[in-house]
C-alpha cells in the first residue's frame, strides 16, 4: 500500500491503521458528485452568458 512508503514499516502501518479506523465508520461515496453537478451548471451558464 502507499501507506508504507511513508512510514516504511510495515508493521508499524499496520498498527496505525489498525488505530485509525478502530471506531470508525465508514461512508459510501458511490453516489452522484456534488461538486460534478455544479461545475457542469456552472459550464452550461458559462456557454450561455457568451
């Protein structure tokens, strides 16, 4: 993984990982893209005002 480019230890990546996500959840990000659907509005008023 490139989380053990940076600390270069593997076991150690692993321990701090381990501790990160110990009491997390996690969010699915599958969906649509806010920021996609603004920019593609933003575009289209863009085009438009010319």
């Amino acid at each position: 993984t490139r989380w053990n480019e940076i600390f270069h230890d593997q076991v150690l990546t692993a321990a701090l990982t381990d501790r990160l996500t110990h009491k997390s959840h996690v969010l699915n990000m599958n969906g649509p893209s806010f920021r996609m659907r603004e920019t593609e509005e933003w575009l289209k008023n863009e085009s438009t005002d010319d």
